[in-house]
C-alpha cells in the first residue's frame, strides 16, 4: 500500500514537471513575441553617441535598457517618434546589470519608433584573465521594445 502511495506521488510530480516545463516553453516564446530588440552597441570609453533605429512602423508601449560587461555613465537618452515629437528619458547617471532593465513607458501609449539617441561612455570597466592581466573592458547596451 505504501509502495502504491509513493509511485502515485512520483506520477503526480512527474506530471507537474512536464506541465511547468511546457508553460514556460510558452511564456519563453510569449516573451519573443512581445519583445523587439532594437539593436545591441558597445560603448567607448569617450563621451560616444549611438543611435538605435527602429526597422518597423510596430508600435510601442515601453521600452527597456540592458547592460553587459561594466557600467555605462549614461549623459541623455531621446526617444524620436515618427510623428517628430521627442520624449527624453530620465535614467540613473550609472547603469549596471544589476540596475538595467527598468521598464520605461512612452508617452502616448501605441507609440511609433523612429529613434533613440544616446550620449554615454563606458565607466572603467576592468577585466582580469586567468593569469592576472588586466584590461579594460567596454560595456554593451542593448535596447529591447515592447510591444
């Protein structure tokens, strides 16, 4: 009897497994589908300015800023819209992987995408390799839109 128990627990979690893996599968491609990455640039150490331009006429309701490998001395950000209005965005002075990714809604709502300006540099980021050089190492920003 005990034996019958513990082979029904391990069907039901067997069978939870298969459900939580198959919703996030879901949730995975959901996010691909709401999400438009709108490029991916590396930073110099010098005052730099990229711009990041929007391939489609897809609409907008936020966007969101990621950064890998050091920090970024953000100086201004401006989001050009095809209609000609501009929005500028107020971010921290310094963005990190642990303070990226905060969501940033536009003005409007459904908003059109033309461009996003940005005046930044990378901040000292220092790497080391297994034998102890050390070399700095410039920031990559990537510009994500939801859709």
């Amino acid at each position: 009897m005990k034996n019958q128990i513990s082979k029904i627990g391990y069907a039901v979690a067997v069978v939870m497994a298969i459900l939580m893996t198959g919703f996030s599968k879901v949730t995975v491609a959901q996010n691909d589908l709401t999400w438009d990455n709108l490029g991916t640039k590396v930073v110099d150490y010098a005052m730099d300015r990229d711009v990041f331009t929007a391939s489609s006429k897809q609409t907008y309701t936020a966007l969101k800023i990621k950064v890998d490998n050091g920090a970024v001395n953000i100086h201004k950000v401006t989001i050009h819209y095809a209609n000609g209005d501009t929005q500028d965005v107020k971010l921290p002075n310094v963005l990190t992987k642990d303070n990226d990714g905060k969501l940033i809604d536009l003005k409007g709502n459904q908003r059109v995408i033309d461009k996003i300006t940005f005046w930044y540099d990378t901040k000292n980021g220092i790497k080391g390799d297994m034998k102890g050089h050390k070399e700095k190492e410039k920031a990559v920003v990537e510009v994500w839109a939801k859709k």
